[in-house]
C-alpha cells in the first residue's frame, strides 16, 4: 500500500513549488481527454497506445479504437486505461496494410483523437526515417525553445518512420507529467507516422544506467547497477513508451518483474532491431575498482583501458544476443537492415561537459565491456546493418572495427533535441588513413578503451562561442534523417541543426554530412577471404554463409542482383544457402581462397 501511494504521488505531484516550471493543463475538459497516441504496424498487426490526461470524477476507464471505413467510424478495439500513467494499449490482428486509414480514439462519447494509419511503404524506392533523441524541456538546457522547428521540417520530409532513441524525458521523479509535453510537443507527427519508441537513462529516473538485468539500485547514481526508481515507475515508463511495439521477442521479465521489449519492426521492405542496450548491461561498480573506488569516468592518461575489460561483464547479454542471431536470417519482405539502440558501441568523445580536461573512459558508453561491445558488433555486422543511436549529445558518423578498423557496420549518433550536456570529440592527434582534404578528427582512432573506430563525421560545439544557456545552434542540437535507397541499396546519413528550414537550399547541414554508403559496406572488411562468385539464375535472392563445422552464420542478405561473391574473414569450409521459404539450395565443403575466381552456378 506504501508503494503504491508512492508511486501516485510521484506520478500526480505535478507542481513543486521553486523546483518545477511545468504544469498540468488545468480544468481539461472531458472533450479533450485524449492527449496523444503513438502506433506501429508490424507483419499485419496494429498497436496503439493512446495518452490520456487525468480520468476525473465518474469518467469511464475504458476507451474503443475506430477505424473509418466508407465513411462511418467502426469500433475495431478496446482497452482498459492503466493507472498510474493514464495509458491504454490497442491492438488489430489481421490488419490489411496495403491501404491508407484514418483512425480515431474515443472516450467517454465525449473525446475523440484522430490519426491516420499509413499503408505500409513496401513499394516505395525511397524510405525515409526521422531520428531524435534527447528532448531536454529545462531552460537551462536550452529546451524551452519551441520544438516548432523541428515539427515543421519533419512534416516537409514526411518520414515512413519516426525513431526517438531515449531520454524523451528528463524530468527524474515526474515523467508522467514531463511525457505529456513530449506528446504535446510531437503530437502533430506521431499521430500520423509509425513511431519506435525507446527509453533510456533519464527516462527511468537517472543521469545513468547500467540495468544489470533488472535488479535494484541502492541510490540514483546506479553504478553497481540495476534501477533506482520504484519497479512500478519503470513499468509505467515503459508502458508509455514502448508498449506499442511489436510483441517482443522474448517477453519473458527480469529482476523485480521488470517487462521487456527489444524485438524487431517490419516496415516498407526493411527490418529494424530494436535493442535494449542498457536493460542487461553489467554495472562497472561490480566489476572492478579504480584504486579502490568505484569509479564511472577515468581522467588519468597513464591508465591503461584494456584493463577495464571483463568477460564477466556483459553489455546486451545472451537474451539480446540470441535475438540478433536469429533476426539476422529473417528476410522474409525484407531488403535491407538496421539496428536501432540508445547509444552507440563505442566512446565517440574524449571531453564531456566542458572541454577543460580530456575523459579516457567513460563506461556510460557503449565502448565498455569491450569484450561485450565486439560481441554485438560481430552478430550485427552479419546482417549487414548499420546502426543508429542517440544520447551522446554530439552527432558522430563511425564505422566500427572488431579485430582490425573497418570490419564491422556504420553507427550514426543523432544529435540531441537540445544540448546542454556538450561533448566533444577532439583529439591530439590527427587520425590515420583520413581522407584527403578531411579534418583532422576524423580517420582512425583508438577510443577510450582502446576499440578500434573510424570517424568519418562529428558534429562538435563551437568553441570559445559557447555560453551557457546560450542558442541551441551553438550546442549542435538538431535531429538526424537517414534515406535508404531500396533499388541502388545504399543509405544516405543527414545531420540537420535547429531552427532551419530543411527545404531551403541554403540551408546546411552540420559539417561532413551527408554521407552515403552503401548497404554492403556494413560488412565489408579489408582482410577477407573469397567464396565462389555466385551466378543464381532468379535475382534477388537471400544468400546465408555459415561455418561448415559448427554451423554459425557469418553472413546473411537479399542479394542484389544475379551475381554475388561472398566475403569471409578466415580461410575454411563453408556452407552457401541460396533462397528463402521451402526454396533454399544449399552448397556443402565450399573453400574459401584469398584470391577466389571460381564460379557456382545456382538454379532457383
């Protein structure tokens, strides 16, 4: 009873005086109810999570789900409203997804909130998504500038999908009121475009997190791991945020009754992994001590990193791991493939906050464990996927290297909706192998603990411009738009800053965008070894390499084209599997050679 009162009250208690400057809407009428929705359609299945303001008085707790057809409003769903959180979950089976919707919420024969359902973009050469991450509402994040800007340009490009990679809210005991703004703010995109949704640090009510499967924290700082907050905060933080995802791959909960929802989306011929990186991330302060500390940064440049690594730290832990194995030949209505989390796999900075001294671990990043950060980009650069995150604040554009640069995928790292928090990436000494004429911050790196990236592009803080509290455009705040090109398989990364008009063609991006690669860079390493090139006689086929003794995919993809000569990364025997369904031609002992010019012909 105890915990439940406490919950109510963290959840109602909008307004404390001197600590707040937001409040909830007063005397909302019954005719407005409905705040927001959010939805997706995955493999012929709708799910919609409606917002609600406060149920007052004798107002029902239950709402219905309409769809428009020639027409007239039919119910299709309903759903009980939860409490705390004011949220209710729809859900359609059986969905024809070939055509255009319009959708309405209804409550209480009073309150109706309408969207449209779009049909699923499958046919279309060209999809877009929309990626923001880090939606500071505080003055002094420099969050109160109206998110107008970004609303507008985003409805000019209208996305086939919006992404919002964490820290929606960053209010640490009150997100129900703080999500509210989020939805009032997006409301006008989300209403009408699937939205992926996901949470992360601040979200659940800390500065950081390592979720360490669930358990709990002794205080907010988190570094031995698990969660702070009470467990009925997180799971109303992710009811609001996430239950309208597709059904997780493994639903199954984690310490304290903690749900789950990494899983996959299926959407205009592509395939998106959503990853919970920070759920089953092992928690530093059980792992090691920094001379007899716990310690979450290092600034000594005598320490050596590699030390930090464990194998008893895990980042995306086996459940994850299983996960993206088996999404990784799953090509059914798919071409192309990507990874979505809430940070990146690697420490993109080495000066956070102010750049007065440099960090040389920060095991907030997804660079730590090493061992575990290898692990997930060995099983993702098998898709050929790359990889999109947020939370860093600094808008980075890295290809990711596991035992030599450049043989694992692209990761890009959006930048924040605002940006006090700044972070930079600056270091001493000029990257090699760069580009000709390209700045000295990009090209080949060690980061902080020593994992092998390439910067291809950062958008890093003005320097001395900054001030604090100064306009976001100096903070390199802004979004990110990814374009995949289905027919020339290629993706193009867009960096965009604030208050701009995305259409005007005056208009920039941040310096070294756009960048476009193809999707087969993602796997594409500079030592490799050759497989027979592959002559199918139907094109476009799914063509799967795996170790002949074990097994274990090394690769898998929809194939542009006839023609196809797999890469390897050691000599063996291999098996090839070409086709998908009941139709797969398997080919068993085939060789790989350094310089391999044989043919195998395949007959679909």
């Amino acid at each position: 009873m105890k915990t439940q009162l406490l919950i109510i009250l963290l959840f109602l208690s909008f307004s404390i005086k001197g600590q707040n400057f937001l409040e909830l809407p007063k005397n909302i009428k019954p005719e407005d109810r409905i705040a927001f929705a959010m939805y997706t359609v995955h493999e012929n299945i709708v799910k919609l999570t409606a917002q609600f303001y406060p149920i007052k008085n004798y107002e029902p707790f239950e709402a219905t789900l309409e769809i428009n057809e020639n027409g007239k409003w039919i119910q299709k769903a309903e759903a009980s409203i939860h409490y705390p959180g004011y949220t209710a979950l729809f859900r359609i089976e059986n969905w024809d997804d070939t055509k255009e919707r319009k959708y309405r919420v209804a409550h209480n024969n009073k309150a109706f909130y309408e969207g449209i359902i779009r049909k699923n973009p499958i046919h279309k050469d060209n999809f877009v998504l929309a990626a923001l991450t880090c939606n500071s509402i505080y003055p002094s994040h420099g969050g109160d500038i109206p998110k107008t800007d970004l609303v507008e340009n985003i409805k000019k490009i209208q996305p086939d999908l919006l992404f919002f990679s964490g820290d929606q809210v960053y209010d640490h005991s009150e997100h129900y009121l703080y999500w509210l703004k989020f939805g009032q703010d997006f409301g006008e995109i989300i209403r009408n475009t699937p939205t992926i949704c996901i949470v992360d640090d601040h979200d659940v009510g800390q500065g950081n997190i390592w979720g360490n499967g669930g358990i709990k924290s002794k205080d907010r700082r988190g570094i031995d791991g698990g969660y702070y907050m009470p467990v009925e905060y997180i799971k109303e933080v992710e009811r609001a945020q996430t239950s309208h995802l597709p059904d997780a791959y493994d639903p199954t909960p984690i310490e304290q009754g903690i749900g789950v929802y990494y899983t996959d989306l299926k959407w205009g011929g592509l395939s998106f992994a959503i990853l919970e990186d920070r759920k089953f991330k092992s928690g530093p302060g059980k792992i090691f001590k920094h001379k007899g500390k716990v310690v979450d940064a290092i600034f000594d440049p005598t320490v050596n990193t590699k030390d930090f690594d464990s194998p008893k730290a895990a980042l995306l832990g086996k459940r994850q791991l299983d996960f993206l194995e088996d999404w990784t030949t799953d090509w059914d209505n798919v071409e192309m493939k990507t990874v979505l989390s809430q940070t990146i796999f690697a420490m993109a900075n080495n000066y956070t906050g102010k750049h007065d001294r440099e960090i040389f671990a920060d095991f907030d990043s997804n660079g730590w464990p090493q061992s575990g950060r290898n692990k997930a980009l060995s099983v993702i650069r098998k898709s050929f996927s790359p990889m999109i995150a947020g939370d860093q604040h600094l808008g980075s554009l890295i290809k990711h290297g596991v035992d030599d640069w450049d043989d694992a995928g692209y990761s890009f790292c959006t930048p924040a909706i605002a940006n006090y928090w700044m972070r930079w990436w600056d270091p001493k000494k000029t990257g090699k192998n760069k580009a000709k004429n390209a700045p000295n911050y990009t090209g080949e790196f060690l980061d902080g603990f020593q994992n092998k990236i390439t910067m291809h592009a950062v958008a890093n803080p003005t320097l001395p411009e900054i001030e604090e509290g100064g306009k976001l455009s100096t903070r390199v705040a802004g979004f990110g738009v990814i374009k995949y090109n289905k027919p020339n398989r290629t993706i193009t990364f867009e960096c965009w800053g604030r208050n701009i008009d995305i259409t005007d063609p005056n208009s920039k991006q941040y310096a070294g965008w756009p960048v476009t690669i193809s999707q087969f860079d993602n796997f594409n390493p500079k030592i490799s070894y050759a497989l027979p090139k592959l002559e199918i006689s139907k094109e476009n086929q799914v063509v799967t390499i795996r170790k002949s003794e074990t097994q274990e995919v090394v690769s898998s993809v929809r194939i542009k084209g006839v023609s196809y000569q797999p890469k390897v990364l050691e000599l063996g025997s291999y098996l090839i599997e070409v086709g998908e369904g009941t139709s797969v031609k398997k080919y068993y002992g085939v060789l790989s050679k350094k310089k391999n010019k044989s043919k195998l012909v395949v007959k679909i």
